[in-house]
C-alpha cells in the first residue's frame, strides 16, 4: 500500500501598492451613480467608475462608495471606502 502525502504549499510575495499625495484631492467620477444614506455614512453605486488622487487612477465597470463625513467631524475630509469591480 503506497501512500500519498500532500501538504500545502505557501507563497510569500512583498505588494507594495503606489502611494498619493494624501493633500491631493480625490476626483470620482462615472458615467450613471445611484446615491442613498445609510444611518451617517453615504453609499453611491457608480457605472464606469473613475478615481483619480495625484497621479494614480483606478478605473473599474461598477464601484461601491461608502462615503463617512463624521468621521472627520469639523474637517474638510471625508474617510471614502471603496469597492471596485
């Protein structure tokens, strides 16, 4: 009787990701979005999604935008999570 021993195998690999000026403004655009409010934070679903900070842009068929201006209460900011897809 022969056996068979299969383990998994892992792969480490080093991402690093380009980072924005973080003074840049954040330009989002698209060709149709549809907006609601969730409790504090906005959400947009945006069609033909294009975001653009310093000189990166993301591009992406549909995006899902949480938008939470409490969280920068008095600020300018706003924290904008995203979705692309």
């Amino acid at each position: 009787m022969a056996g068979l021993l299969c383990g998994a195998l892992t792969a480490r690999a080093d991402l690093q990701l380009p980072v924005p000026n973080a003074d840049a403004p954040i330009k989002i655009s698209g060709e149709a979005a549809v907006r609601w409010q969730q409790g504090i934070v906005e959400v947009w679903v945006v069609r033909q999604c294009v975001i653009e900070q310093d000189n990166l842009t993301a591009r992406a068929d549909e995006a899902v935008l949480w938008v939470d201006r409490a969280a920068s209460a008095g600020a300018a900011e706003s924290r904008v999570t995203v979705y692309l897809e």
